[in-house]
C-alpha cells in the first residue's frame, strides 16, 4: 500500500506591540515576540544583511532571533533618527533598539514549547557615533543568562537536559563609506554534544566573525563586494542532543541593489565545518557551493 501523508506548519516570527512611556517615545516597552537584542547581525533584516545567512557563532544563541518575553529599550530621539538613517541610507544598519535594551525571554526560542520554568535575562548597549568626516561607527556589547532544556535522542547516554545558557558578545561597525568592517565575537557556557562519552554535557563556547566590504553607489544602483570569514567552537542547544560544531567559513560575495525595491546577491562559500550528534557521532565534512539569491523587499 502506498500512502501519502501531508504536514503543514504555521508560525509566527513578529507578534508584539510597543508601549512609549514618553512623547518623544524615547522610553518604550516591546511586549510580545519580537527579536532578542543580542548581537549586531542578528538584529539585522535579511534586506540590510549582506551575507545570505547569519553566522553560526551569534546566532547559535537564540534560533531566529526571536522569543516571547518584555524588551525595554531606550534612545533620545537624536539617536533614534540615526538608527533610521543608517537603514535608510542603505549603510546597512541593524534598525532601533535602542542604545541600551533589556529584556526577560522564555529562553526556549520562538515558536517552541517552554520546556521549564526559567527565564532568561538579556541586556545590550550600542553606540551609533558620528565623526566629523561623517564616518559611522557602531560599537556594541551585549549578554544573556538563562537555563536551556535540550531535546535529546534515545541514543543519547545522558540523562541531564537542563543546562546553563549563558553568553557575552562584543561587536564592531564601521560602516561602508565606501569601505566598511564589520566584526562580533561571544564567549560563554552551553550544552554540547561529546562524541567520546555520547552524552550532552557542559562546555564552553566560543566564535565569531569579521567582514570587511566596499560600496559602490550611484544614483541607479548599488554594489557592495565583500569578503567574511566566520569560526564557531560549541553546541548548537535548538538541535537535537545540543549537536556539536567546529565551523570554519569563507565567503566570497557581492549584493547587487537596483532598485530600493530589489536586489540579487552572489555568495560563494568555502566551508570546513564538524557537527556531530548521537545518531553520527564522526562527522568531519568540507566543500564549497556558490549561492544566488534575488530579493523583493516591501
């Protein structure tokens, strides 16, 4: 007999409301589920991220980059229009959270099942500053603290699921007038995979990236080449068994912008990567794959 099965899904990324507590709305509380203000890339929409992906190393930290809790944040009205300039002006700036945002998450990402009675607790400060020459600069640090219940498979010989989740990360913009840098690095505590005991346990973590790209603008279009190299030591909690990494990246691209409306991008990637869980407990793989992605933005 054959038979045919269907699965459908439904979810929610963005689902909030924001509360100024201040006519200038320089006080304001987000509540809902909206995105976790940990990390510069991440915080970043897919139309000013220049790279088709968010790196490993930060983004490991809150699976898409949203969760279901309260965000305070704050920035006088100055700085809030420098937030919008730098999306506006296509300098690709990560949009307004605040200079400094606090907030208190399930922890379990979004669209997840909470899976223990715990919190977590995030706080991040950034900077937009402006020299004389009109050079931007963002810096940021940023960090959460939490317990993170895994999902383990049967294979698995540990009986622990509840870990500590706790991280710190510092990140740098130098935005591309014409040339640019962009870089952010975390450290922290996780649950990881150990091929040797087949058991999740208790490890460190560490990585991050650097990207360095030039601009090239006209008033009929936009052209940004750039070059990024990302590494990533630690587990990945949102997978099964808190599957370990080891992730050497290079990417090659160049974002093409015609239009505010649309723009295609070229990405060509030199990966050298280890993920390993219970189920494949050996896994050491290395390639390369060149990636094209045509964008409408609305």
């Amino acid at each position: 007999n054959v038979s045919n099965s269907f699965q459908h899904s439904f979810q929610i990324r963005d689902a909030y409301f924001d509360l100024a507590v201040d006519s200038k709305k320089e006080f304001r509380f987000r509540v809902g589920q909206s995105k976790v203000p940990y990390g510069f890339e991440n915080m970043q929409s897919s139309q000013n991220r220049l790279s088709l992906d968010r790196v490993d190393a930060l983004n490991s930290s809150v699976a898409n980059e949203r969760d279901l809790g309260v965000m305070f944040y704050w920035a006088n009205a100055n700085i809030r229009e420098r937030f919008a300039f730098l999306v506006k002006s296509g300098l690709k700036g990560s949009g307004d959270y605040g200079v400094f945002g606090l907030g208190i998450y399930n922890g379990q990402t979004a669209n997840k099942a909470e899976l223990n009675n715990n919190s977590h607790l995030v706080a991040r400060l950034t900077y937009p500053f402006v020299f004389k020459n009109g050079q931007y600069v963002e810096a940021s640090i940023q960090g959460y603290t939490g317990k993170y219940t895994i999902e383990k498979d049967a294979a698995n010989k540990g009986t622990q699921t509840l870990f500590d989740d706790r991280r710190a990360a510092a990140s740098l913009v130098i935005y591309p007038q014409p040339f640019g840098f962009q870089a952010e690095y975390n450290v922290g505590q996780g649950p990881e995979f150990d091929p040797t005991t087949m058991t999740t346990q208790q490890k460190k973590l560490w990585g991050g990236y650097a990207q360095v790209m030039y601009r090239y603008k006209n008033p009929k279009h936009q052209l940004i080449p750039f070059a990024k190299y990302q590494y990533y030591h630690g587990g990945k909690k949102q997978e099964i068994d808190a599957r370990r990494y080891v992730v050497n990246d290079m990417e090659l691209g160049v974002e093409w912008q015609w239009k505010d409306y649309f723009e295609l991008t070229a990405l060509y990637t030199i990966s050298d990567r280890v993920f390993e869980d219970s189920k494949l407990s050996q896994n050491h793989q290395k390639g390369s794959l060149l990636r094209l992605q045509a964008q409408f933005n609305f």
